[in-house]
C-alpha cells in the first residue's frame, strides 16, 4: 500500500471489483452513520444558484457562526478547504526544518512536511502493551525540533490525550520555542470532549494551534470544510498565505447553518456512544481480534491469528461482502496485523460482525 492511502476510497472499490456504489456499506471512513442533517440536504439544493457567485474570501458569516459557537473571536478563527488544508498551510507558513511526529498517526502529518522539505523525526509508541503516548519522552525530543504534531484523540489507534498532559507539553515547549499543531478531528465523538479540547485555549496560545473538522460529525465528507483556531497574529499570517476562495460558497452556507444544528449534534453524539460500546463487545468475543477501547467513533484492532493478514482480510469482505475496512498497514510503525473499524449503525455492525465470522471459519474449514 501507498503510504499515503486513505480509507474511504469508494472509487478504487467500484473499479476493482465492479461493485455498485450504492451496495458498499464503508467501514473505512469514520463518518457519522446518521448521515447529512435533512435540513442540510435541502439548504443545499435549495442554494445551488450560490455557485455563479464567487464566496466571500472572507468568510465572514462562517467565523461570525464559529465565534458565536464557540466563544472566540472571530479574529482568532480560519475556516479552510477541510482542516487538511490547514495542516498544510501551517507547515508553509511555519517552515520547520525538523518536524517530530508520535507515530501511529495520521499520515498526513509526515506528507506535508515533506512537501517542503522538512525532516521528519519519528517517536513510535508501537509496544506489545499498547500504544499510548508517553508525554515525557515527546518532551525529551522536543528541544531538537521546530515543530511538533498531536492527534487527539489518535488516528487510528483512538488514544486519547488528558487535557494536563497537553498542557503540560504545551509549556515545556514553550521554554523550547517549539510550536505544536494539535489536531482535534475527532474531538466530537469524544465523551466529555468540551472538557478535553484546547480549542478555547488557542487564541491566548503563543505556540500552538488547534485544528476542527466539519467532516466526522456532519457526515459531509465530499464538501470540504474544516476550521483553525489561534492566537490573532498567527491567524492574520496564515491568511495571508490561504490561497484566495479557498471555501467554496456552498461549504461556507452549509457550515453556519451546521452550527445551529444542536439537537442533531447530541442526537449524533449519544448514538455513537451507545453503538461504539455495543460494538466494541462484540468485536472482544471475537477470539482473534484484540480491539483497543475506543475514545472516538472508531475502534482499532489488532489480529491475533498469524494466518490473517489486514490485506487480505479487507480484500475478502470487499469482494464478497461488498463491505471496506481500513487496512493499517500502511500507518508508519504498523504492520499487516492492524484494522481500524468505523462505528456505524446496529444493523451494518452486525452485518460486519458476521462476515468477520464467516471468513474465521471459511479459512479453518476442515480442519
């Protein structure tokens, strides 16, 4: 695998197995299962004339929605083409010529470094006792790099960061003069996560910045929109270096009418709590797999049987079941013994649930 691959790729699928789209049911893409808000779908087809327009580079309703919701200056908020885009305008405007990155993690992280030359300095956190982040050790590196990246809560292993710890490195690498770029994508599947995000905290941050997605809770994917949140002078630079329209009108519309959407977030978040648990039992009765309890809505796996590799395991629910699942072997530091499992709903759990049963005795059938 490309060590770039992402999960959600229904294209590649479609043409390698000659699958209708609409049969594939995706565990790969951790995307709220409840789908686009109904209110959103028709705010969308009701504002398709908005294209013949050029959006508001701006964005002045977007971060007048965003600070309202969230209790910050406007001026201290940057929307962007999907927080992707943002982990590359910061590494542009930051320049560091060494990068530390806790790996397992987002692939993403290394790949825009490297756009610009960047030496990447790799900690892994890959023991036979888990993968949790040892803070004290990303200090002890700390003094030989420019910039430091956090996912929190982790992608793909769910780790989940306590807000002490990273307040902690924070200021160490203050004293350092380290900057951290600290990627909150899946801080809304987390319980509690109003608690455990750093978001507020980024406008008075002299040496981090906090990334937020629209992506995960809102199911929208496809759109393309996500949001930076940091100390004002930080903001004004990076502006300046955002290419100009970077959020079409659409993605602009959609995003402050998501905002309101309330119910439908508590709606979303209580769902997936209750499922990723459900889940998540179920997937320990099976003998061969060892899931890692999940903080987010998706859980990571490790195979215990030899005989099954995460290839040829996603290969086979592909071809027969029409199902995906994001082989990790691609993420630096692991190997062809890691899924990861998006929660989706009871029934498509279950489904995949079976299948996974269905494959265990197909390939000790007879034995």
């Amino acid at each position: 695998m490309d060590n770039f691959t992402h999960g959600g790729n229904l294209r590649e699928i479609v043409d390698k197995y000659n699958i209708n789209e609409s049969k594939i049911v995706d565990f790969s893409s951790n995307i709220n299962p409840l789908g686009i808000p109904d209110s959103i779908k028709k705010l969308i087809a009701a504002s398709i004339d908005k294209i013949y327009h050029y959006p508001d580079p701006e964005y002045r309703l977007l971060k007048e929605k965003l600070s309202i919701s969230l209790g910050i200056d406007a001026r201290n908020l940057l929307p962007g083409n999907g927080s992707n885009e943002l982990i590359y305008l910061l590494v542009n405007t930051l320049a560091p010529k060494r990068v530390l990155i806790p790996v397992p993690t987002y692939c993403e992280y290394e790949r825009a470094a490297a756009a610009i030359d960047s030496e990447c300095v790799f900690l892994s956190f890959c023991g036979d006792d888990g993968f949790d982040f040892d803070v004290d050790k990303i200090v002890d590196l700390a003094g030989g790099v420019d910039v430091i990246f956090i996912c929190n809560p982790n992608n793909p292993t769910g780790w989940l960061w306590q807000r002490e710890e990273i307040e902690y490195l924070i200021k160490e690498c203050e004293k350092k003069n380290v900057f951290l770029i600290i990627d909150e994508a899946f801080m809304d599947f987390v319980v509690e996560g109003d608690k455990a995000t750093l978001i507020r905290s980024a406008a008075n941050g002299n040496n981090f910045a906090v990334l937020r997605s629209f992506t995960k809770i809102f199911a929208i994917p496809g759109l393309r929109l996500g949001y930076l949140a940091g100390n004002k002078e930080l903001v004004k630079k990076l502006s300046e270096r955002q290419s100009t329209w970077s959020v079409n009108n659409i993605a602009q519309l959609v995003g402050s009418k998501l905002l309101e959407n309330y119910d439908f977030i508590i709606k979303s978040k209580e769902y997936i709590f209750r499922e990723r648990e459900v889940f998540f039992g179920e997937l320990e009765n099976i003998i061969w797999l060892e899931p890692f309890k999940p903080s987010a809505n998706f859980i990571f796996c490790k195979i215990k049987d030899h005989k099954i590799t995460s290839g040829k395991l996603s290969n086979y629910l592909a071809k027969n079941f029409r199902i995906l699942i994001r082989d990790c072997s691609n993420f630096r530091g692991l190997d062809n013994s890691f899924i990861r499992l998006a929660v989706k709903t009871r029934e498509e759990n279950k489904r995949l649930l079976n299948c996974l049963n269905k494959y265990y005795k197909t390939l000790n059938k007879g034995k």
